[in-house]
C-alpha cells in the first residue's frame, strides 16, 4: 500500500506540524467527551437519588385559582387539606395500589436540655405504611405513639440515636418524642423528603396539632408502574368539574422523564459547545492538509504523468487525514476520561458514575466525531490534489 | 504488431484560447515514431516543444487532429484510460529527475510496477532495472537526495523503464547534468535504443540530438524538417 506508507512518512517528516493538529483533535475530543461524561454522571447522579420516588403518584390540594373548596379559593396553600372524604375516593381509585395519607408541618424543637432550638419538617403517616415509603439504617419501625423515626442527615447533624429524645413546641408544649429508628438516606424525593425530618404516627399528630383527617397530601405508590393511569383515574374522579378542581395530580415517573429530558437538553447543549474546538480544530486539519497539497504539487504532477489515477493521489492525502483523526481521537479518547474523571470528582464528588454504558457512549461519539470532523476535512484538499491539471503541476516550482 | 507505428500523429494541432486572442501552439502536425527509433526534438522557445511533449505524453488533448500510441486513439480515451496508457506504454524522463522524495531508491522505481499491480511488488525487478541503468547496489536503498544527479537521472530512466513501456519520453534528459554525466546518460540511452527502445527526446543542445538517429526540427508550431 504505496499511499498508506507515503501519507504516514510525510506525516513523519511534518512532524511537529501534524502534531499540532493532533493536539487540536485531541482537544476537540476531549471536550466533546468529557462533557458528554460530566452530563451523563449528572444525569445518573440524579436519577440515583430519585429512584425510589419513580413509583409514586402524588396527590395535593388543588392551589390554582379555582372556587377555594377548601377554603382557600386560590389563597395560601397552609389552609388547603384533603378530606377524608376525597382521601378514601382516592384510595377506591387506586386500588389495588396503596394510598397513603400523609399530615406533615414544621415545628420548632430541642434536643436533649439546653440544646439549641431547630425547626424542622414533620411528617405523620400510618404506621403500617411506613416500610412502603422508607427504609431503615437502625432501630425500629413500631414507634408506638410517642416514638418517631430521625432522617440520616437529621441524625447525623444533631447526633441522635435510637433511644434519643426530642422536645417538639417552641417550650416543649407538643410533647417529647423518643427516636426509635434513623431512615435510610432517600435523597431528593417528590412525596416527603425524609433526610431532614421527623417521621411521627397520625395519631400523635392529631392530638399535638388538632389534626382531624385533614391530610395535607396523599402519596398513592403504584406496583405496576402505570403510574399515569393512576393519575389520570383519580383527576378523572376528583376534577370532574373543570373550574371547580379538587386536587393536583403529580405522576413522579412523568416529572422523571421530563427532569431526565431536562438533563439530556444541557448534556447536548454544553457537548454542542465542546464541538466547537472539534470545528476549530477541523478548521486546523483543512489548513495542514491544505500546505501538503500546496508543498506537493509537482510530485502530484508527476504522479499524474507517470499513470497514477486521480483517486490514488485522493486516497494519499486521505489517509493522511485519516492518520492525524485516528490518532488524535483515540489519545483525546483516553484523555477523555481522565477529564471526565476530575470534573466528576470536582463537580460531583463522585465518580461512581464514571465507569458506565453511557461514558463509553459518549468517548465513542467523541473519537467517532474527531474522526469524522478530520476525514471532512481532508476531503476538499484531496480532491483538489486529484484534479489538478497535471502539465501546470509539473511545471509548479 | 512490428509494423503499427510506436506513435503517430494526423494533422494535430493545439490552440491555446486566451484574452487577448487564440495562441495556436501546434499547426497541423502529422508525423509517425517507427519501434526502435531514436528521435530528436529540437527548436526554438516558444516553437511548441513542450506543447508537443505533452500530447505525445498524452498529458493533454489535441484541440483538431488525432494521436494514436501504438495503433490506439487518443481522442476518445477517459482520463482513466489516458492515466493507464501513460502507467503501462510511456516512460517518462525529465530534466530535474522528478524522484519521489519520500520513497527510497528501490520504491521509486517499482512505483509504477504498484500502480499497475495494486499489490506490493516484487523488489528484484527494480533490482534488475537498476543493475540495467549501471547504478551501484549499496545506493539501492538511499533516498533521492543522497544521490548525484547523473545518479538520480539514472534512477528516473530505470523506473521509466520498470514496466516495459513502448517509448520514452525525454524532456532534456542532460539538460541539469554537467557534460560528462550527461554524456555518460545519453551512452546509457544509445545502449537501451540499441537493445529496441524506442526513444523520443526534447532538447536544445545540438550535441545531444547527435545521439539521436532522426531530429523533429519545429518552428512556430509547425515541422519544418
């Protein structure tokens, strides 16, 4: 292969020059790359932490103008609650899935004697419903009356324990609480986030707060992951009328998508912007591939005249092309992720999410691209190489 | 076979359109290359050497007339054709050697043998060749630029001679060399006339056309002799 082994030794021989535009794709791929990675980790990174919601339908009072059938006629969401009369339709609805009723505040509270006074959420839903929803990294489910469950972040940050206890009121005049279990970290969820609450029974919060199943959501978890049919049944059920709404209806696996589609939009935007030093540096290949034709026109002319055919002297300045992409892909593809790995760890502090499917999607696209971006480059220089004139080439000094 | 002339041309001529009003480089020339003859292009700058050289070379395209090479049209040939019919039935020599920079010695020379194979060729052909042209074997594997000229001209007719062709085409074949390599050349190019090489050479220098066995004298685009 005569053209393979004259394109690799002016390669040679321009050494430093070719380098330099095997830098640029070299760059060009790792931007594309690494920014590609970063958005696939930002996008697994999220999508880890709203796993567990992915199964939910959520069911609020209606807050959006409206005729206030709870009262609040389009006024603060505080006094808007769902009846237990609209509760148990939604639970008919549902079924056979599980509609859990869910009052939830906010209160101040203290640890322990002359602790500092906190504000935090508290949430009360049926005993019997609670494994459903969470999991536990020690202690018990059962908390009886006057135990409740502690978020890992709220454990963590005020160093409770099982057995622990916690005065809830602005002086203690809700009553105490003693933990009983600290939940697993849920991270991001769209029913009740846990990492930074209390989980109390229905009971206790009737009686703090005279609460009187008035809920203030009810978080319906759906088995067979037809989550918008669930939806779709209980605004069917509860909205009949159009301008006199009962309740909003969130499908959690909708929001997901939209949130992951949300995630794929900045992925391809700030891939799109590493593209731009791949242009740059296509930009950078067409000038070298250019300089080659331009230093070698005699030796195309007398290629020309010695019986070499337009598509051989092309494939010549192809194959260079094609040597200076490969190369500079296949180094900006490994460097790839070396970057990916460092804006990860800075960005995410993580790089767990390095090592997947869509990280070797993503340098493939890259190398591929560089690739691609080099061969189009090469294309016009080669072709005009071909169809030069080959008298005016041998006479060319 | 023996009796269809090597080259011929029928009344060809070669107009140049410019700007500022046709410049007709070649009038109506007609002239037959027998095999075996060794001839001699001469004339003035401007005469239509070159213009002639390129035709013969099938380079470039009569504007009226025919050229045939070895009983075939010219005329109705692709550029594909043209390209194969210069690789397989002309040699070429020119005055600056035209060596490929990149490529050693034994690769220059069966480079046309790879354009007529597609394959990799076998190098003791190209050995042989150059055996034939008197070069040295430890310059076999050199590059171009670690050889004298009358060493590099050696090498250009060794790889215009590696695929057998019909005819050779010289353009000034002595005209970079100092006199005594130029004479060592054209006692080269007599030897391979004399083995049945048909030879057709462009030059200026009356004392190199004396190798020649018959000389083209042209003039203003027409033979004159």
């Amino acid at each position: 292969m005569i053209f393979w082994e004259i394109a690799k030794r002016n390669i040679r021989l321009h050494f430093l020059r070719s380098t330099l535009a095997m830098l640029g794709i070299v760059i060009g791929v790792i931007a594309i790359a690494s920014m590609g990675i970063l958005g696939n980790s930002l996008v697994a990174s999220v999508s880890d932490n709203l796993k567990s919601v992915g199964d939910s339908v959520i069911v609020t009072p209606y807050a959006g103008g409206g005729s206030g059938h709870f009262g609040g006629g389009g006024g603060s969401t505080a006094s808007l609650k769902i009846t237990d009369q609209n509760f148990q339709q939604i639970k008919r609805v549902a079924a056979p899935n599980k509609a859990i009723p869910v009052y939830s505040t906010s209160d101040h509270m203290k640890i322990g004697v002359g602790s500092d006074d906190i504000v935090a959420a508290i949430y009360a839903l049926p005993s019997d419903d609670v494994p459903d929803m969470m999991k536990l990294q020690a202690g018990d489910y059962n908390n009886g009356n006057s135990g409740c469950l502690v978020g890992s972040t709220f454990a963590k940050d005020h160093n409770l324990k099982v057995g622990s206890r916690i005065s809830i009121g602005t002086s203690g005049d809700k009553g105490a609480l003693r933990v009983t279990g600290i939940i697993e970290e849920r991270g991001m969820s769209f029913d009740i986030s846990t990492d930074n609450s209390l989980i109390v029974t229905p009971e206790w919060m009737e009686n703090a707060y005279n609460r009187d199943k008035d809920y203030d959501e009810v978080v319906v978890k759906v088995k067979d992951g037809d989550t918008a049919t669930v939806k779709t049944n209980i605004e069917k059920q509860l909205n009949k009328h159009k301008d006199n709404k009962i309740v909003s209806v969130m499908d959690s696996k909708a929001t997901l998508a939209s949130i992951y589609s949300t995630f794929g939009m900045v992925t391809t935007f700030v891939t799109a912007i590493g593209g731009i030093s791949m242009i740059v540096a296509g930009v950078s290949i067409f000038n070298i591939m250019m300089m080659s034709v331009n230093e070698r026109i005699k030796e195309i002319g007398i290629m020309r005249s010695i019986g070499t055919q337009k598509k051989e002297v092309m494939s010549m300045f192809i194959y260079e092309a094609a040597i200076i992409g490969i190369i500079g892909s296949i180094i900006g593809g490994i460097l790839s992720l070396l970057a990916g790995y460092a804006i990860s760890a800075l960005m995410l502090n993580s790089t767990k999410y390095l090592f997947t499917l869509a990280t070797a999607i993503s340098v493939t696209e890259g190398v591929a691209f560089g690739i691609v971006i080099c061969l189009a480059c090469g294309i016009y220089p080669a072709w005009q190489a071909a169809n030069m004139n080959p008298i005016d080439a041998l006479r060319h000094e | 076979m023996d009796d269809i002339p090597v080259m011929s041309f029928e009344e060809v001529s070669k107009i140049y359109p410019l700007p500022a009003g046709d410049v007709t480089a070649l009038d109506r020339v007609s002239f037959q290359v027998d095999r075996g003859e060794f001839i001699s292009v001469m004339g003035p700058s401007g005469s239509g050497k070159s213009t002639l050289l390129n035709l013969m070379g099938c380079l470039d395209t009569p504007t009226t007339g025919d050229i045939y090479i070895s009983g075939t049209r010219t005329g109705d040939m692709s550029d594909v054709e043209l390209t194969n019919l210069r690789r397989d039935r002309i040699g070429f020599i020119f005055q600056y050697f035209n060596l490929f920079p990149l490529l050693n010695i034994i690769e220059n020379v069966t480079f046309p043998m790879v354009l007529k194979s597609q394959h990799s060729v076998d190098p003791e052909r190209g050995r042989e060749v150059l055996r034939s042209v008197q070069l040295e074997e430890k310059l076999f594997t050199h590059t171009p630029t670690e050889l004298s000229g009358g060493q590099q001209q050696r090498v250009a007719i060794a790889r215009a001679l590696v695929n057998n062709p019909d005819i050779l085409l010289c353009d000034e074949p002595t005209g970079n060399l100092d006199s005594k390599t130029g004479a060592g050349i054209m006692d080269l190019m007599t030897e391979l006339n004399r083995k049945g090489t048909t030879i057709i050479m462009v030059t200026h220098d009356p004392h190199i056309a004396e190798y020649s066995r018959r000389t083209i004298l042209i003039a203003d685009g027409r033979i004159v002799s």
